[in-house]
C-alpha cells in the first residue's frame, strides 16, 4: 500500500536545527492529482507548495523521490 501522507523531520541541537517536511496527495477538481508540499521550522507555519500532476502514479513517483532526497539529506519518518 502506498502512503498517501509522509511526515519527516530533522533535529539536530548542535546546528540549532528543527524542520519538518509534510507531502500529501490530493485529488483535483479535474481529474488529476495534486502533491502538497510542506515545509518549514518546527513549532511554526511552514511555506506551502503545490504540484499538479495529470494522474495519481505521477504525483506518486514525485513524492517517493522527494522522500527519498529529504532522506538523504538526514531527515528520519516523524512518529505521529
């Protein structure tokens, strides 16, 4: 099953760094889906990205390659 929702973050005290990234996946009104993106420091509102995508296997490949980049870069899945 494909995750329609990922929650990452990355804390790291001797860099004074708390950020978290969140990705959904939305149907559109015509017919497409659509991939929320957001991201920012903990504990405040985050900038909000929208990626429209003609189906949901597109939006899906572009979020699992996000996810996979953000892992990369030390982000770890959020415990909800």
């Amino acid at each position: 099953m494909i995750p329609t929702n990922i929650d990452l973050k990355r804390i790291d005290p001797s860099l004074n760094m708390r950020r978290f990234y969140r990705m959904c996946l939305q149907p559109d009104l015509f017919g497409g889906v659509d991939l929320v993106r957001e991201w920012g420091r903990i504990g405040r509102g985050g900038q909000v990205l929208i990626e429209r995508h003609s189906g949901e296997a597109a939006a899906i490949t572009s979020m699992q390659s996000l996810e996979a980049s953000k892992l990369k870069r030390g982000y770890e899945t959020a415990a909800l």
